[in-house]
C-alpha cells in the first residue's frame, strides 16, 4: 500500500478503488464569466497554442474508505481555468491523467513539453487533461484508464493495453488539481526512444510540431535537479514514493 504523504504543496494520496460522480457545474456570476472570458481571449492572443477544448474538473474529492476515493467530476472547457486569476471566483481544480512508463532497469520515464504548448519546456509525466465523455455518457475508472493509455501512445509512441494500466495513486496539488496516475508494464529504454523518436519524427514530417520534445530517464528526486527547466509540482513527490518502493522490493 503507498501511504499518504504530505508536500508542501502537494498531497500524494493512496488509492486502490476510485469512484466518480458528475455533479452540476457551480453556478457562475456574469461579471466572473465576463472576467474569465477576458482573461482567456488575452491569453490566447498571447498563445495560440491555448485551444478551449471540452474537458472535465473536479471541484471535489473525498475519503470515502480507507482505500476509495471518490471524485466529484463536472464539464468544462479550458478557459474555465481562467477563474483561477480572477478575484473571489470559485475556481475548477482540473482534473487529469497521467502514466508512470519504467524502464526495465528501474528508471522512470519524463517528459518535456515542447515550444508548440501552454507550458513550453515544462518537464512532467506523459499524460493530459481528462476527455469529457460523450453526451449521456458517465465516467469511471476504465475512462480514465482509456486517456491515460491514449495520452501515452500520442505523447510517446508507446502503444499499451489500457487493461495493463494499473491505478498507483493520486496527487493533489496547485489549485487543488487532481491527478490520476497510472502505473505502466516496464519497457526497455531503446524500445522507448525508438517509439518517441518515430512520433516526432511523423509529427515534423507532417508540418506539426509535437506535444513532447524530450525524454529522459529518472531515478531519484535529486535527478530532477539537473534538467532544465520548470517541472509540474506532482513530479517530485511522484518520483521520490516511485523510488521508496522499488527501496522496499
């Protein structure tokens, strides 16, 4: 069992069954929402890689055993995290899914965003914003397990079996967003630097510019001191629990 940990700013949380329940989406007063869509117009005109996609937050999270977790989930788009600048707004926490690939020596694998995103050289696991489900639909943990695994083959290459994802833990962090991690089968390295340089090398050939631009393996939180760059406030915990295990093992 991976214990609950404390961060600073980040609650690494122990989770064996997951629950989700769409809720309404707060109401929004006109001035918030005439607000939020100021903010967001600005920045989009300041980065056109910003897109107001359908997405899911998740304005609330709950113990409800000691090992489930239930997650509030509603629909929203991108621009909704604009509320989160805007004075006395109720903001939307994201909700998102991400997937801890190892190597088969023990390494785990990161990411970094490329020029052509919102958070340019920003180092994190593969992973996104959860999908909203189609209309009528609801979402569960199979859902998530199915972004999880198609984030993993458009960021990287790496084609995985949502089935062999398996539930690690949740984080909680800036914002209070969520993350949903997913623990991947361990690969080899060269069979992972093959795959993600034929996803790039198809997405240069194709004029579009990649989500990732870089991989690299870790071991420990202090690896993560040597790159370059910001990182996502999820990956030093992640990394650290990640290497306590394999301590253990």
């Amino acid at each position: 069992m991976i214990p609950i940990r404390q961060q600073p700013t980040v609650d690494l949380l122990d989770v064996r069954e997951l629950r989700l329940i769409e809720v309404p989406r707060p109401p929004l007063p006109p001035e918030h929402q005439t607000a939020r869509d100021t903010l967001w117009d600005k920045a989009a005109q300041a980065n056109p890689a910003l897109f107001d996609g359908p997405i899911v937050a998740c304005p609330r999270l709950e113990r409800t055993s000691p090992h489930e977790i239930t997650l509030h989930w509603t629909r929203a788009t991108y621009r909704d995290y604009a509320l989160r600048w805007v004075p006395e707004a109720a903001t939307l926490p994201s909700l998102f899914v991400d997937v801890l690939q190892p190597t088969d020596d023990g390494a785990l694998l990161i990411a970094r965003m490329s020029p052509a995103t919102a958070a340019p050289g920003r180092w994190q696991l593969p992973g996104g914003s959860v999908e909203q489900p189609g209309p009528g639909n609801t979402l569960d943990t199979a859902g998530l397990r199915d972004n999880a695994a198609r984030e993993l083959v458009e960021e990287t290459g790496v084609d995985t079996d949502p089935d062999d994802l398996t539930l690690w833990a949740l984080t909680r962090g800036t914002n209070g967003n969520i993350g949903v991690h997913f623990m991947a089968p361990a690969r080899p390295l060269a069979h992972l630097n093959k795959h993600f340089t034929a996803v790039v090398t198809a997405a240069e050939a194709a004029g579009q510019k990649p989500e990732l631009d870089q991989i690299t393996p870790v071991r420990t939180p202090a690896d993560l001191a040597n790159l370059t760059g910001p990182h996502v406030d999820y990956l030093e915990p992640v990394v650290d629990q990640y290497a306590r295990i394999l301590r253990l093992r």
